[in-house]
C-alpha cells in the first residue's frame, strides 16, 4: 500500500492514471490532495509509520500559506 500526497487536485488523476498503467488498484491506495506539511501534522498526530517515503519536492510550489525553499 502507498500513500501519495500532492497538494495540486490535477495531480489526483495522473496519480490514479500511473497506478493503472503499472497494473496497480489505485482504489487501495491512498491519494491524498492536501498540502504535505498538513499531512505530516496529521501523520504525527494519528502515529502513521510508513516503511520508506519519498520525497518529490518541487522546485518553486506555492501555497497561500507557505512558499518551498530548499535552504
């Protein structure tokens, strides 16, 4: 099981499309569309452990709220 999280919406069906294409039940895995430090506090919060993560950040995604920065 995977769970993928992506703050842009149009990225919900490219994510499904994939799991598809790689003959993969998109429908048991969880695709999130919330923003990642969000998620994090969640994940925290409900004690979710995840065997490996793997980090895409992008090069200059905003939000209202906060601006990447690869410091």
């Amino acid at each position: 099981k995977t769970t993928s999280v992506d703050l842009a919406n149009r990225s919900k069906s490219k994510t499904i499309e994939m799991f598809s294409v790689n003959g993969i039940d998109f429908e048991a895995q969880d695709i999130i569309v919330e923003d990642v430090f969000n998620y994090f506090k969640y994940a925290v919060r409900k004690q979710l452990t995840f065997d490996m993560v793997i980090l895409d950040p992008p090069s200059f995604a905003r939000s209202k709220k906060h601006t990447f920065s690869a410091r």
